[in-house]
C-alpha cells in the first residue's frame, strides 16, 4: 500500500495521470481473464474477435480513428520541422 501511494505522488509530481494507472490495476486481471476465456472459446485464433458484424464495425472504426489522430500527429511534426527551417 504504502508503495502504491509513493508511486502516485510521484507520478503527481511529475504530471503523469494518475487515472490510467488505476484503471490498469484494478481492471487488469478482469480484462485478462476474459481475453484468455475469448482466445480459449476461438481456439486461439484472433479473427475470433471480428466475426460478428457489429464487433468488425467498431474496429474499423476504431481503425480510422487512430489513423486520423496519427495523420494529425505527423502533419503537425512536419509542420514544425517546416518552421524551423525556414
């Protein structure tokens, strides 16, 4: 316990999000478990996980999302290496 509190002040200290971190420890095992019961139920094959039509759908939106935050990221970093350059 008290390791966890000197780990969060430090995170704080740091400006580290505290919120991420606690999601992962208490919703770590559970996510766990399930994926292995998912992975266990499609005999180890990933496509298992978008067979359905709904769950394929969230994941190519999923997708483009990501691709849209990565293409912003990048333009932005050029565009800053543009300015410095001139």
């Amino acid at each position: 316990m008290l390791f966890f509190g000197i780990l969060a002040w430090l995170m704080d200290s740091h400006d580290i999000p505290i919120g991420p971190m606690m999601l992962g420890i208490v919703l770590g095992g559970l996510l766990e478990q399930s994926f292995m019961t998912s992975m266990i139920k499609a005999d180890g094959h990933i496509i298992g996980f978008f067979e359905r039509p709904i769950a394929a759908g969230l994941s190519v939106i999923t997708l483009c999302v990501w691709s849209i935050m990565l293409y912003r990221l990048l333009s932005d970093i050029s565009n800053q290496n543009a300015r410095r350059q001139e």
